[in-house]
C-alpha cells in the first residue's frame, strides 16, 4: 500500500495537495513498471471543529459540506493522470465501523483509560489549542491569552476525556525507527523525529473531546458524551482502505514534513498497540511556496491545480513538480519555471529524442526497422550503451531507494548526453555520403538508430512514472 495523507476540506486542493498525490502516483506506477501490485490510497478528513465551523458558514449541513468539498479533492485526480485504488473520506461508514472497532480492540487491551486533560480553549472558534498556537497579552497590568490565528481570547481547561497509552510505546519507537536505515525516508528527518522522542514530552495522548464542544465526529463506544479526537479517526484511514484487503502493512505512508510527530510517533504507536504491522517506509517531503512565502489565502497565492490545466498538459505539470522538489528543502513554485523546464527539457531533449528516432531516413534506409544483424557498433556506440546500463541501474537505485528527483535527474543527463552523441555523429552525413552504398548507408545507420531507439526505451520506463499520459504512446 502507497498512502497520501487525507486532506482537510476545509479549503481548496492545491499545488501542495497536487504535488503529495503525484509523488504516490509516481511510486505506484514505479512498482507496477517492476511487476508488484501496489495499492494506491488517498482521501479526505472530514471530521472536527473546523469543518463543522465551515459547514455552519457556509449554511449547509456538515455531510453536505463534506460532499461537496471531498469532490474537489477527488476531481483534482483523473485530470492529472492520478489512479488511486481507493479514495477514503472519514465520514465513509467503513471507516467509522472501524475506527469505533479499533477503539474497542485498544480499550479492551488497557491501552485507553479516561484521564484529565488540560488545554487552551477558545470558545468563540470552538478549538482547542497548544503553547505553540497561543500568544500572552498585557491589558491593564492582567495577562490575557489569545489565539495568534484569530486573535480571539483563550482560557486554559481541563475536561476529563479518553487517553491512549502512548508513553509506553515510546523505547519500542525508537528501536523500530533504529531497526533498519530505510524506515525514514530522507535519513536527515530522523534525527528530528529522534529529538522529539528525547526532547519533548511524549505522555499519553488525549485521543477524545467533549462532544458539546466537538459534535462533529466518531462517537467514542459506549460513551455518547464524547467524539474521536480527528488525528486518532484520521490516522486510522490506512487501516481501513487496506487491512482487510490484504494490502497491509503499508510499502510506503507518504507525508508532508509538518505532520511528522503524528505519522512517526503516534501512528507506528497505535500500530503498536493493536499488534499490527509497521508501515515498511515513511517518506517525509518538503513544502511549496509561492514567491518564497507559504501559500495562504489571505496572501492570495494559493496555486489551484485546475488554473495550471489551462496553461499546461498535466504531464508537464507532473514532471515540473517532481523535477523541481527534492528532500533537501523546500521548492518554490513559479509558471516561468514550468515554461522553462518545457522548452529546455521537455521539448529539448526528450522530444527532439524522441522525433528523431522517428526519422524518415530510417524508413528510407532501413525499411523502419532495426535488424540485430545489422548493428555493428563503434567505439562510440559501445561508450554510450555502457553509459545507459550504467544510468539504468542507477535510475532504478534511486526510484527504489523513494529517491524520485535524483533518478530523474540521472535520466535526463544521460538524454542530454544522446543527444551530443547524435550532434557528433551527424548521421546525415552518413545520409549524403556519395561514397557509400544504400545497403552501407543503412548498416551504419542501424547502429545509430539502435542506440537511440533503447535510449529511447530506457526514457519511456522510467518517465512512465513521471508523466504517464504522454509516455504510454511510446
Ligand atoms: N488531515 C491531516 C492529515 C491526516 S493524515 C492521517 C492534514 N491535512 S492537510 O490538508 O493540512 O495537509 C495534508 C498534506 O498536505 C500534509 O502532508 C502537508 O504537509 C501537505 N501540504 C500542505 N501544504 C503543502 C505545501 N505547500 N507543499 C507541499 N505539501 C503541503 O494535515
């Protein structure tokens, strides 16, 4: 199973949403190139205060809301070349029957108890809060606390809720992230997950809220005063689109860096707990911005996938995305970008790769065919078939090792570098060469077309990935 996180609705998909879904598309397509039977999952987090708050704005029912919304998420796919196996929604009843089951399984363990929580409250946005999201304000000589998102006032609560046992599981963590060097996904994010185990204070985890003050979401079993706290419902999403199907465990949970602490700490936890499986690999991927700043509605640069479709060919939205991200920080976006990459790669070296193995001169001399007998490669022919073999495995290393950009980058320098094979070749030269034969034209002509056309091979297998609607007529 290849996952995506599920998407909160309570805004629009955007190139952020585009970019974490296309990088699961890619290794499905990748594992189905080598044979294997991936299972592809994404989908929509529906439940919560903030949605419920959205839904009341905007004056529908809260499961409307969520039909509404969840659509566009759905939407965004197809148009993309996106194929997931299931596209999960936490109001979908198969995911409630499960979340309330799994609950039971970890309650009838002794691994949820009722315990005090005490957070930040606002009463006017219906949210709890933590330290991190609140700011201490002197009025007249009295401290008050509000909300840096809102500015609205906050009062510290304390409610008697469900807990889950996560301090127990915190030492099994840590030797399962230790156990192998491919859990984590690049290897740099493990040292800050292992930070937070040292540094941060890993004690039971509230897992339920008060449902007078959260009315949307999973009812807790047995107890109707209380609703699933949104990252435990959510976090079980994988669970229900692939357990039973035998898609488990995952092969790989794919996340954006922000949401670390709960896909590492939280979620291998619970797994823990219920005795399941570990996911095999969680690859954690940077951000987009927009002129350097996080997209964000009140800035207006929130970047739609739907308004890149009216410039570009998904397939070129696709390779911009993955080509220009990589693990080492975070990506800007920009449409001048997507153009250049277009013209200078795209168009450039793969296109004009592509239609030169489409030449009339290998109908003329060949009949269109390259026959084995024919090929008798040079020097130069023979550097550059050890050069794809070499670029082949390399390519396969790094799309294996969840390594996507530096494959593709392998891949086009090797293109490039046809293409200055061809440049020094000059094989119409050999075309208007008044000394050969037609048949002498033709035999060296094949070595030629032979070197190009398993360039060209080697270039549909793994841009297949990356850009599977263009590709797929190679
Ligand atoms: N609903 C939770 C996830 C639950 S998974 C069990 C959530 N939703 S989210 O919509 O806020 O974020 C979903 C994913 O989108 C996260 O992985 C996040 O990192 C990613 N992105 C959000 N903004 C992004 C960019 N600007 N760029 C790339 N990815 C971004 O968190």
């Amino acid at each position: 199973m290849i996952s995506t996180p599920i998407y909160y609705i309570n805004g629009e998909p955007h190139i952020g949403t585009l970019y974490s879904t296309v990088l699961a598309d890619f290794f499905t397509r990748w594992e189905k190139v080598k044979g294997n039977n991936p299972y592809f999952t994404t989908g929509t987090d529906e439940h919560g205060s903030k949605v419920y708050q959205a839904a009341q704005k905007s004056g529908l029912d809260p499961k409307k809301y969520c039909d509404f919304m969840s659509s566009k998420f759905e939407n965004m796919c197809s148009p993309y070349s996106i194929e997931y196996n299931r596209f999960i929604r936490t109001t979908d009843k198969d995911h409630i029957e499960t979340v309330q089951n799994l609950w039971n399984q970890l309650y009838s363990k002794g691994l949820i108890y009722k315990g005090e929580y005490k957070s930040w409250y606002c009463r006017s946005d219906e949210s709890y809060l933590t330290q991190s999201q609140i700011t201490k304000e002197k009025i007249k000589g009295v401290e008050y606390y509000f909300t840096k998102d809102t500015y609205k006032q906050v009062e510290w609560i304390s409610e008697i809720n469900y807990k889950f046992k996560l301090s127990q599981f915190k030492d099994e963590i840590r030797k399962w992230l230790l156990s192998k060097d491919d859990i984590i996904t690049p290897k740099s994010q493990l040292q800050n997950i292992l930070n937070i185990l040292d540094n941060e204070d890993i004690s039971d985890l509230s897992i339920s809220r008060s449902k007078s003050k959260v009315p949307w979401g999973i009812d807790v079993p047995n107890d109707n005063t209380q609703t699933i706290y949104v990252w435990f419902d959510a976090l079980l999403n994988y669970i229900t689109s692939s357990y039973k199907i035998n898609h488990w465990p995952p092969y790989c949970n794919i996340i954006g860096k922000d949401i670390l602490k709960f896909h590492t700490i939280y979620y291998p936890a619970i797994l823990m707990g219920l005795g399941y499986k570990l996911p095999q690999h969680i690859l954690i991927h940077n951000h987009w911005t927009v002129n350097k700043q996080k997209m964000s509605k009140s800035l207006g640069n929130v970047i739609l996938p739907g308004d890149l479709l009216k410039q570009f060919r998904c397939d070129i939205v696709r390779y911009y995305l993955l080509r220009n991200s990589n693990y080492n920080s975070d990506s800007d976006f920009n449409i001048s970008g997507i153009k250049k990459i277009n013209n200078t790669e795209l168009a450039d070296i793969v296109g004009n790769l592509i239609s030169r193995s489409f030449s009339p001169i290998l109908l003329k001399y060949c009949n269109g065919v390259i026959s084995k007998d024919r090929v008798k490669l040079t020097d130069a022919d023979l550097k550059l078939i050890e050069y794809l073999k070499n670029t082949k495995e390399n390519v396969k290393k790094y799309y294996d090792a969840l390594y996507y950009y530096k494959g593709i980058d392998e891949l086009i320098k090797y293109l490039r570098e046809v293409n200055k094979y061809i440049a020094t070749i000059e094989p119409w030269k050999i075309v208007n060469n008044q000394n050969l034969s037609a048949i002498e034209k033709g035999n060296q002509l094949s070595s030629i077309f032979y070197c190009i056309c398993e360039s060209i091979k080697m270039a549909g297998v793994f841009l297949y990935p990356v850009m599977p609607s263009c590709i797929f007529f190679l």
